[in-house]
C-alpha cells in the first residue's frame, strides 16, 4: 500500500489555495445576479447574516472535521465521516463529499473552459466593432457547438487541471494559487475602480457607476422578510464557501495535526467575503447599470449571470476603446479563469485523496483518472447544454447536495462527535480566540437554519425529481444517481479492504480489536 505522503509547503499556500476553492466564477456571475433579481440592498443583509449564523460555523467544522481525519490518515469525506463515530453508515453520508466534487466538475470546467475562450477573442479582437446582439450571437453560437472550438478549449482546460492536480499539493494546487489569487485581486480591483469611477456622459455611459453601487446597498425593508430572500442569501453562502462539499475537509485533513485551523478557516472565509461583496459587487453591476439603467440589467438577469458576464460585458468593453477593451477584456476573463480553475483543482483533490488513501493509487494516476472521469461525465452537459443537461447537474449536485451534506455533517460534528471533542478540535493550536457563541450556533442555530433551507426546498426537489419532460435531462439525472451508487460501492469495497489488511478507521476500532 503506497502511503499518502501529500503535505502543504506553506501557510500562505494553504489559505490561498483554501481561498481559491471558495473564490469562484459565482463570486462574480451569480452574486451579482443574486443581488439583482432578489431587491439589491434587500439581498445583503440575509447575505451577511446568513454568513455569520451558516457560513462561519461550517466553515470551523469542516475545518475542525478535515485536520481530524488527517490524523487518521483520511483524507476523503468518506472515512474522515467514519472516524468520527462507529456506527458505519456514516461513511456513505461521506460519499456526497466525493460525489459532488466529480459532478460539480464535470460541468465546471466546461464553464472555466469559456473565460479562456473569451479571453483570447478579446485579445484577437473579435468582438470589436460588434453591436450588443452580434456578441450575444457569438455566445449563442459557442454554446450551440456551431465549431469545434468549443471542445478544444474544454479539453485544453481539463488537461491544464489534470496536470496541475498531478504535480501534487505543494507542487502544482499551491503553486497555482500563489498566482493565481494575486492576479485575480489585482485584475478586479482595476475592474473595480473602472466600473465605480464610470461617469454620465462619458464613453457612452448614461448612469454613473455608483447608481448601480447605490442599488445594492440600499435596502428595501418592505422585502426583507420574503422568504425567497432569504433563501436566495443562504443558497449564494454555500455556492460561495463551497461548504457541504467535502473540498475543504480535504484541504485541512493535509494540516498538521498542531497547527492552526480556527484563523486560518477565518483569513480564507473573510477573503472569500472580500473578493465577493466589494470586488464582485463593483465590476458586473456598476458597469452594466452604468450604461444600460437598472431597469434593462434587472431584465436581463432574468437568465442568469451567464448573460451579463460573457454576452454583455464585452460588448460594454469596447466603449472604452480599442486598446483598454482588450485589456478589460483580458482581464475579466483572466480572473474568472482563475477563479474558475483554482476552484476545480479543489474539485480533484479528494476524489485523488480517496484513491491514494484506500487503493494505494499514485498522485499521477489518481490525477488522471479523474481528469478522465470528468471528461466522461461531462460530455453530456456539452453536447446538450442547450437541452437543460448543464442546469440539471448544477441544481442536483451543485445545489441539493451541499445543502444535505451540510446539514448531516453539522448534525455528526455537534450531536454525535459531540461539541466537547468538537469544541477542542476546533480551538487546539488556535492562533485566534474563538468566542464560545461558537458552541452554540454550530449545536443548534446552524442546524435549524440549514434544516428551514432544506424544508423550504422540497416542494421544488419534489418537483425536479418527478419531472420527466424531457429525455436528456432524465438521462443525466440517472447518470448522477448511478454515480453516486458507484461512488458507494468503491467505499464499501475499501472499507472491507481495510480489514482484511488491519487498518482502521479512528481510535474506537483500534480498542474493539485489542479488547478482542
């Protein structure tokens, strides 16, 4: 059995890439559109409560949750979850933790495929001289497979993502984070103060920026208590933490067993936060308000943030001129990418984690074989992402499932672990006080608030489950569910693998054995 000898090589790593896995393209294409279509200032004050009273807890949990299992040798959700308790389903509740971060991948690297698409027509100028509904003809053309470039670059960047996933932790995901997350802040604050400084009259704007800052923070109290509200707010917590993923636990199972997890868990969360509210609340929508009115963006949003991200923008970019649209151009899509690609690497680690952890897998053929997984399971959501395949995954796997997992794992961690233990795992070698209101908010606020979450979202899961409209979509919902069941009988055959060879999941196994 090949030991799993994968480390972090510096702190600073650790939380950029940490950063990274939440940091992704939703910081900037959905939580605007989020902020829009759900009242603007109405949206951010759930948002940050929702931050405070789910985001922050889970976030000390999964952290709390990963250094444990690593002092286990785990490094999967599957028997990190095992080791926490000995009753033995718990493993398979784990298997969220592998699955979603395949299915997630499968169609967010399609996704991440585009920015670098978009990037280079920005620099060969292909959307010069366009009119706003030629560049949106482009996208519709993209996407509709009208080439072959699309498959191109979506297997140009599954193969970037591979390569990098197989040069290990230190070697390539903390490389890439210590340059990629620079840039990306570095390219949105630029974004950031072109979209705030934008002025009426100038460059063919009709607002000034600031209307469109105006519109999201200025809160409509009459709204506030909507319930669609404030579940929009808790689904853009977990999109943007990339919490009930099992991505974190997978991180934090690689740190030391005394080292820091509560600040590090904090610097990582508050970046996420940072690059989310102020850099993405000031590129997207100061830009588009600037020059199409909050009336025509809240419209649009309608559709997503797709729409304004790679069909709009770039269109607004050319009235800056020729040579400033390039580099807007470059650098919008430059730092989706980089949101995007260290957000998928996150994606690889555990799936890579498991295999080298339980079927003694080298880092180069664990790496390949998921960047094949991904290529396999993702095919569908290119070849009929106009028939809602691409939809239907991010609703099961990147929707549905955080919520599940979440839920469970709190419920694990604060009532079964116990917050005695919990409360230990979390504070041992903190170079933080974490205020004891912790305790209680992991124990019952947060379960109850994710519970509401879940409860006020059946009737639509119900609903999605039981539509069987079209074929495609059927087709890719039982792919995801077969999925899953692989994904279950791989666990099962480890478990019973690991004792026909002696090892064990956490401390309880090895007592039982030595009682025997």
């Amino acid at each position: 059995m090949t030991q799993n000898k994968e480390a972090w090589g510096s702190r600073i790593g650790l939380i950029l890439a940490m950063a990274g896995n939440a940091v992704g393209l939703g910081n900037f294409l959905r939580f605007p559109v989020q902020a829009v279509q759900n009242g603007g200032g109405s949206f951010i004050i759930p948002y940050l409560i929702c931050f405070l009273l789910m985001g922050i807890p889970l976030l000390y949990v999964e952290w709390a949750m990963g250094r444990f299992g690593g002092k286990h040798g785990h490094h999967s959700t599957p028997f990190i979850l095992g080791s926490m308790d000995k009753r033995k389903f718990w493993k398979y509740i784990g298997v969220f933790g592998i699955f979603t971060n395949l299915a997630v991948a499968a169609y967010y690297c399609y996704l991440e495929s585009w920015t670098l698409s978009w990037a280079y027509h920005s620099v060969v100028g292909t959307f010069a001289g366009k009119s706003q509904d030629e560049v949106s003809a482009i996208f519709g053309n993209y996407v509709s497979l009208s080439s072959a470039e699309p498959i191109i670059f979506w297997v140009i960047c599954l193969l970037m993502n591979t390569y990098i996933l197989s040069k290990g932790l230190s070697g390539g995901v903390e490389k890439v984070a210590k340059i990629g997350m620079p840039l990306l802040i570095l390219f949105g604050v630029f974004l950031a103060i072109k979209g705030v400084t934008l002025h009426a009259g100038e460059d063919g704007a009709v607002n000034d920026g600031t209307m469109g800052l105006n519109f999201l923070w200025t809160p409509d109290f009459s709204t506030i208590w909507s319930a669609k509200v404030w579940l929009a707010a808790a689904g853009q917590i977990f999109f943007t933490l990339s919490v009930g993923m099992g991505s974190i636990q997978c991180y934090a199972s690689y740190v030391k067993p005394k080292d820091d997890i509560a600040l590090n868990a904090m610097s990582a969360g508050w970046m996420n936060e940072f690059v989310e509210v102020v850099l993405g609340s000031c590129i997207i929508i100061p830009i588009s308000i600037g020059y199409l009115g909050i009336d025509k963006v809240v419209e649009m949003t309608k559709t997503g943030g797709l729409g304004l991200g790679f069909k709009t923008l770039p269109y607004l970019f050319q009235q800056w001129g020729s040579t400033m649209s390039v580099i807007a151009g470059l650098m919008w899509f430059g730092l989706l990418f980089f949101a995007g690609i260290t957000s998928s690497l996150a994606m690889g680690t555990p799936c890579m984690g498991f295999m080298q952890d339980e079927y003694g897998w080298s880092r180069e053929k664990s790496a390949w074989s998921f960047g094949a997984v991904v290529l396999i399971l993702g095919l569908p959501t290119v070849l009929f992402f106009n028939l809602g395949v691409f939809d239907e995954y991010d609703y099961w796997a990147g929707t549905v499932s955080l919520v599940i997992f979440a839920l469970i794992e709190i419920i694990l961690f604060g009532w079964v672990f116990g917050m005695e233990k919990g409360w230990l795992e979390i504070t041992d070698g903190a170079d933080i006080k974490v205020p004891r209101i912790m305790i209680y908010l992991i124990k019952f606020v947060t379960p109850i608030l994710l519970g509401f979450v879940f409860f006020m979202s059946l009737d639509e899961i119900i609903t999605k489950a039981t539509d069987f409209s079209s074929t495609p979509v059927v087709l890719s919902r039982l792919l995801l569910l077969g999925l899953w069941i692989g994904i279950a009988l791989l666990v099962r055959n480890a478990y019973y693998k690991r004792i026909r060879e002696g090892r064990f999941l956490n401390m309880d196994d090895i007592k039982s054995k030595n009682k025997k």
